[in-house]
C-alpha cells in the first residue's frame, strides 16, 4: 500500500495547504491534507470505488471533492514539477537522452476526450521520461489520435526547462514532418524507419543504437500500471484522470529523494 514517509511529506506540504474554516463556524473541523492525499493514494493503488475506502480513511466525499480541487487547479502538476526540477538540480534526471511512448486505457464509463479504436473506447497515457525512467512530462489524449500528432502537445506539459537532446522513439514516431519542428528546439528525434517507408531515409544507424534501450519507457509504463486505478480510466472528466496518471509519477519522483 502507497504510504507517504514524514519526509517525503514535508517535501511536497507546502503545495496542499490545509483548509481554512473559522474556529466559529459550527460543525467538524477540516481534515488533515496528509490524511486526504494519503486516502487518494489508497484509491490510486486499489482501483477501488471511492465510497470504498476503509473507515480508517476520511469521508470519501471530503478525499473526491479535494482531489477535484487539486485537478481543477493543477496542484498535482505543480508539484511534479517542484520534484522534477529539485531531482534535476541534484543530479539525478538526465534529459541528455530521453524516450517517449504511449499506452492505452480503456475508458468503460465514457466521458470527454475519449476515442474511439479498434480496442475499443479508450484514452492514451503519454509519457517522455529520461534516461533512468523518471518522467518528463505525462498526459492523457483520446485514444484516436495518432502518436505524431501528441507528442508538441507533450512538450506542453514538459517539467523542466532543459529539451531533451536525442528523444528516441518506437516506429510510430517516425516521420519527417516532426522531426524538423523538433530540430528547431534543439531535440533530435531517433526512430526506426517504417517498413512501408517510401522517402529516403534519414536516420544515421549509430545513433540508432540508442534504440536498444528503449525499454527504460516501457519499464515506466509498467511502474504506472501497478497503480490498478490506472488500468481503466472510470473518471468521467479527463482532469481527474489525469491527476490520478499525475499522483502516481509524484509517488515515482518521491521515492528518489
């Protein structure tokens, strides 16, 4: 089960700050913020309904409408990027070399920004992560889309200053017209070239070879899996689940510190 240690929590304190109520207003007195995160992780690991949560947890309906808010204001977000820039700082991100890649999740209850596919309805998680697997950047797209077509809205959600160097891809992300957008921001793009390719190719086979450790991403992929909330995107609104793909990358960067 997903427990956050006392310095972990003091790294992360000052991005959920506790509830205001006057000491004269009636009724009970707000929830700790710990106790709140500590039951949405309890959500996050189970995959279990929210009216699920065990007595020992606060009322489910005070830990939704909190996790809500965090969405809404993209508190999670924020405090990814505290972690990942204070990782980098300290030596342990490396962006020099970065992988990028999606995994599908069915979306059963519908809602927005769902697609659909030959798999079914469902949303894609995309994820660039450095060269020890930490995460970059993540988000969540319809699953119609076709990969190319994310990865600038990727960049969008990019937690650290510094582009990655050579950003290596699956035979998915190779295409031309993305890599010269790229070029300009200073990120090489690697992919394998496509069998039915028709163009001249331009990759250069040596660093090529970066390909080969390609499996860092889907190693990430499978950290986030663990997560049975994230196996099936139950959210109705995208940003909830979002802010669950986000929690779980929070639990992931907190565990280096």
């Amino acid at each position: 089960m997903l427990k956050l240690r006392d310095e972990q929590w003091e790294r992360i304190r000052e991005h959920f700050p506790e509830e205001n109520v006057p000491d004269s207003r009636p009724g009970r007195k707000p929830i700790p913020t710990r106790r709140v995160l500590e039951a949405a992780l309890w959500i996050l690991n189970t995959g279990a309904q929210w009216h699920m949560l065990p007595q020992g947890y606060p009322n489910y309906k005070t830990v939704h409408r909190r996790f809500q808010q965090w969405c809404r204001e993209e508190t999670l977000r924020k405090v990814l990027t505290d972690l990942a820039n204070a990782l980098r700082a300290e030596g342990e991100i490396d962006e020099s070399e970065s992988f990028i890649d999606a995994t599908f999740a069915s979306a059963k209850g519908g809602g927005d920004e769902v697609g659909k596919t030959k798999r079914g309805k469902g949303v894609k998680i995309m994820a660039i992560v450095d060269r020890h697997g930490l995460p970059l950047a993540v988000s969540t797209h319809a699953a119609n889309h076709h990969e190319v077509t994310l990865v600038q809205l990727s960049f969008d959600f990019y937690m650290i200053e510094a582009k990655p160097d050579n950003l290596i891809g699956d035979r998915a992300y190779d295409s031309d017209p993305l890599d010269e957008p790229l070029r300009g921001q200073g990120v090489e793009m690697i992919a394998p070239h496509r069998s039915n390719r028709k163009k001249r190719k331009t990759q250069d086979g040596r660093r090529l070879r970066r390909y080969d450790r390609r499996w860092i991403v889907e190693r990430f992929f499978s950290w986030l899996q663990w997560q049975r909330r994230l196996l099936v995107r139950w959210e109705y609104y995208s940003a909830n689940f979002l802010g669950f793909v986000q929690l779980a990358c929070i639990f992931i960067l907190l565990k280096r510190f």
